[in-house]
C-alpha cells in the first residue's frame, strides 16, 4: 500500500524551486520535465527566485538541461532560458542561446541580433552569430519572409568586417555561408587563402553549408593538410558534402593519429556512403575495444543504411526528395555552439 502511495507522489513546481535553490539537494531526472513548458502561473516563481540561485547551481541547470534538450525534441525550456539569457554571468546566457536556437523561433531574432550587436562577451556574440545563421538557413528553404533574412546577412556582414574581433568575424562568416549572396562567396575564398589554421578550417566548414560544387576541390586538397584541425573540418565538410571522390581517402583517416579526425571521419563516411564505407566502418567495429567508440560507430553504420537507402530510393526515380522539407540538422550545425563537443553527430 505504501508503494503505491510513493507512485503518487508528486512534486510541485515550488517545491522543485526550493530544490534548485540549494545546491546541496541532487536534482533527480524525472522532474525535468516540470522545467520544459513552464505553465505562466509558475513562471513568476521561477523568475523571483532565479537570482537567488547560486551561480553554479545556475550553470549546472543550463548545463544539463542543454544535454536533454539535445536529446528529447519534445521538451521546450523557452521560459528558463529567457532568464538565463538576461544572466550576469555570460556563461549562462551562452547556454541558453544555445538551446533557444533549436527552437527556430522567429520572435527570438530581434534578442538575438540584440546580442549580438551588443553583449559585452565576445562569446556570447559569436554564439548569437550563429544562432541568426538557423534564419538564414531557414530563409533558402523559403520558411522565412526574404525581407526578414536580408536584414540578418546586413547584421552579419557588418560582424564579418575586420573592425572586429576575430571570432566574431569567423562566427559571421559560419553563420553566413547558408546564403547565396556573392558577399558570402568571396569571404569565403578570402579565409581559405588565410595562413592562419582558424580562418581555414572556418572556412572548409562554411563551404559544406554552402554546397557549391565549387568547393569540392579545397575541401579535398585539405584532407592532407598537416594540421589535425583543418583535417577535421574537412573529413566534416567532405561528409556535409557528400563528395564520392573524398571516400578513399576518408577511409585512409579512419586511422589518423588524432581521435577528433578519426571521428570526423567515422560520421562522413555514413554521410557519404556506399559498400566500401560500410565495410571499413564494420571493419573498424571489429577492431575496437573501445566501447564508447564502438557505439559511435554502430550509430553510424544506422546513418550509412539510411544515407543508401534514401540514394536508392531517388535513383528509383519514385519522388523527388523536397528539400524544404528537410528536418534541420540541429546537431550537426549546433555543433558549433559548443565547448566540448568534438564528435561531428
């Protein structure tokens, strides 16, 4: 009887509150659900109390709720976020434009631009550069007014100029290369010529959200550069490309000394595919005794099975695949907005 009792005992939103408000009290998982989809009777208790939180205690909420963000598309954290975004500490707001960005919400642009433009925190500018490049992303699939997206490239151009600091300059650029304004093109090919490892792997890594064919060739000269950095842009830009001629060589890398290559080009290979792919890939699952590293590489091998399958069904000719009705990659293009995260997936 007792049992049953504990199963419906429930947690009120103000005693979740009390909870975040002392830092020794472990949140558990199953009431994070209670911080997605504030209800506007429960918002005025998080806000008062938000301040009184302590600092890390903030940080480590944003923290983990960015990871389940990550993984649960049906959670929304709009309302804490909006908090954090107007924080002191700029590692939170950071955060929480982060996780804002998923949402594709054009009324969050004008904050955004705000941000940027703004902040004192370059990081924080540069992560609102890349959350204004979703709009622009979403302005070339036609889900967003052209007058609206026009005035995001003049706000990012304005960020690319050399008057700024370097990341914001190479942010713009990222964010930027979704639109097909001649601008973008020649920033382009202006940082790839840079002598500096950051501006080239910016660079490779915009040419694979820009697509032009006429990019193939850099990203594949760059594979065999001797800085581990551009190589991992490129194996990652090669993959985004889906560039046939880049797979030999990308299963060459399947060994490179440096692990973020090696896992830039586990992920490219199941982007671009074939039976030679798959079979380097098994081969590798083969060898590994690593576990973490071994799941990586199944999850690939399910994207490698997906990416053929999608191929053969347009060699098939039954329907064009329509673009526009592509889900955005979230986590492939956020993953510039973290700190850690090496792994392209």
């Amino acid at each position: 009887m007792k049992k049953k009792q504990d199963k419906k005992q429930k947690i009120t939103f103000s005693q979740l509150v009390q909870i975040m408000l002392d830092p020794s009290s472990d949140l558990p998982n199953k009431y994070w659900q209670k911080l997605s989809d504030i209800q506007p009777n429960d918002a005025p208790i998080l806000k008062n109390a938000w301040s009184k939180i302590p600092v890390e205690r903030r940080l480590g909420i944003m923290e983990d709720l960015a990871e389940f963000n990550e993984n649960d598309d049906l959670l929304n954290f709009s309302e804490i976020c909006r908090l954090a975004i107007q924080d002191p500490d700029s590692r939170l707001r950071e955060i929480a434009i982060r996780i804002l960005a998923t949402y594709q919400d054009e009324q969050l642009i004008p904050t955004f631009v705000a941000l940027f433009q703004n902040d004192p925190a370059v990081e924080v500018r540069a992560v609102s550069a890349l959350a204004l490049g979703v709009f622009i992303y979403l302005g070339e699939l036609e889900e967003l007014d052209e007058q609206r997206v026009d005035e995001i490239v003049e706000v990012l151009l304005q960020g690319s100029k050399a008057d700024q600091p370097e990341l914001i300059q190479r942010r713009s650029l990222e964010a930027l290369s979704f639109s097909n304004r001649a601008e973008v093109v020649s920033l382009i090919e202006s940082a790839y010529k840079s002598k500096h490892p950051e501006w080239i792997a910016s660079a490779l890594l915009a040419m694979s959200r820009n697509l032009e064919s006429r990019w193939h060739a850099n990203v594949i000269s760059s594979l065999d550069d001797d800085r581990p950095e551009i190589r991992t842009a490129a194996v990652s830009a090669a993959g985004e490309m889906e560039i046939e001629e880049a797979r030999e060589k990308i299963i060459e890398l399947l060994h490179d000394p440096e692990e973020d290559v090696q896992d830039a080009a586990i992920w490219s290979l199941s982007q671009i595919g074939g039976s030679e792919a798959q079979e380097a890939l098994e081969r590798l699952l083969d060898e590994t005794e690593d576990e973490e590293l071994a799941d990586f590489i199944e999850e690939a091998l399910e994207n490698l099975l997906f990416t053929d399958d999608l191929a053969n069904f347009e060699l098939m000719d039954l329907s064009e695949v329509d673009e526009a009705e592509m889900p955005f990659d979230e986590d492939s293009y956020l993953s510039g907005f973290s700190t850690n995260g090496n792994k392209p997936h």
